[in-house]
C-alpha cells in the first residue's frame, strides 16, 4: 500500500465494485471522464476480471480517508500506457465521493503517485490530459506540479458540444528540483 498522510492507496478489491457502479453513474462525477453512463455492476465486474491482466504497474488503486479507525474508499486512481523505452506513463483519477471534493485528497493522490511513479517505477515523464472545462482538475494537477504543456483543439464531444482537452505533465528533472526547494 502507499500511504500518504491523509490519504491510502490499495489494489482494488470486487467489494469496490459497487461502489464505482454507483458513482460511474453520477453525470457530475463522470463530466469530466470519459465514461459514457449508463454502467452496470456486471460491466464493473468484467472489467475487474480483465484487471488481471494488467502489469502490477498498471493495475488500478483505490482511494481511501480515515474514517475513525477504518479506512473509506471515496475513488479511484491508476497508471496507464507505461512506455518500458520512454519511462513515461499517463495518470488518471476519480473522486467519486463529492462532498469530499475540495478537501486536497486529488492533490494528495497525485502527489504519492507521483513519488510513486518517479521513485518506485524509475519513470522520467508523466502525464495526464484534461478537459479544459474542469477548472477544479486543472487547478489540483497544478497544486500537485503539473505544467501545462499543450491543448488538442475539439478533441472532446460532450454533451452536444465539441471541447478542447490540455494535455499535462511533470519531467522527473522538475519533481526533483521542487523537492529540493521544499527540503
Ligand atoms: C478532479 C478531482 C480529482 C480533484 O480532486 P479534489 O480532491 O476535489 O481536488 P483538491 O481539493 O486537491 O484541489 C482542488 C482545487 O481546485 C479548486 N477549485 C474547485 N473548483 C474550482 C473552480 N470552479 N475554479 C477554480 N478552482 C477550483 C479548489 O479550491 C482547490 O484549490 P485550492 O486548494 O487552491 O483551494 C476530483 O474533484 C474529481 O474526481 N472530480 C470528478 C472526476 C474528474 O473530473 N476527474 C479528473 C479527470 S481529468
């Protein structure tokens, strides 16, 4: 497990499923996500099977808070696309649980994957793209030192309207540096 100081990061278990059926569901949390509802609980379960086929690295974690003295999941996060060659990856997130938005949980995540991913996985560059539209996204991968670094013009169609998407990143090179100046 990655444990941060307010936040956990486990190996998704199928008692997870449910709970990603209920807010893969919810058109807020999936506005900014590329999932199209409706998903049913046997989709989750599919897609959980197909899990083990992943690369350790690549399999997703769930989130989760102290809730006395248990743990919660609220979302979920994972690396994809991991290039052995380029040591590069791109991230995702979800916080499903939205009365726990704007707590600093996403900065959080990011920020232990990001250790996670420079120090542990030994990558040089990772990256995310995000739709432009989500400034609440944007300002929590900046939080956690992400630069933007391009946009790709209509490269979304959501809700009935092209929208641009911004692709982010952090340079191993730059993780380091803002460690130093932090130290
Ligand atoms: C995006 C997401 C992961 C961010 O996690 P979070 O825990 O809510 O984010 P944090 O609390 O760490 O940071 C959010 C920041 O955005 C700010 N913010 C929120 N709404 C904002 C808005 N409309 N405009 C500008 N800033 C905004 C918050 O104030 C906070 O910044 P601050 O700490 O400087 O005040 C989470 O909200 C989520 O999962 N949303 C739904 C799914 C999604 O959009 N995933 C991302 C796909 S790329």
């Amino acid at each position: 497990m990655i444990f941060g100081k307010h936040i956990r990061l486990r190996g998704v278990e199928p008692e997870d499923l449910p709970f990603f059926v209920q807010w893969l569901n919810d058109p807020e949390v999936i506005e900014g996500l590329l999932f199209l509802a409706p998903l049913s609980l046997e989709d989750e379960k599919r897609w959980f099977e197909k899990l083990a086929d992943h690369s350790p690295a690549e399999r997703p974690l769930a989130i989760e808070i102290r809730d006395g003295d248990a743990w919660r999941i609220i979302g979920n996060c994972e690396f994809h696309n991991i290039s052995q060659t380029n040591r590069s990856a791109d991230l995702g997130i979800f916080i499903g649980d939205k009365s726990l938005w704007n707590h600093g949980y996403g900065t959080e995540t990011m920020q232990l994957l990001l250790k996670h991913g420079f120090e542990t996985l030994n990558l040089n560059r990772i990256m995310l793209v995000v739709y432009d539209d989500n400034p609440r996204a944007i300002r929590c991968y900046e939080k956690a030192g992400f630069v933007q670094e391009g946009r790709m013009r209509q490269a979304k169609f959501k809700q009935g309207r092209y929208g641009d998407e911004l692709i982010m990143s952090v340079l191993r090179s730059e993780w380091d540096a803002k460690h130093l100046l932090e130290e």
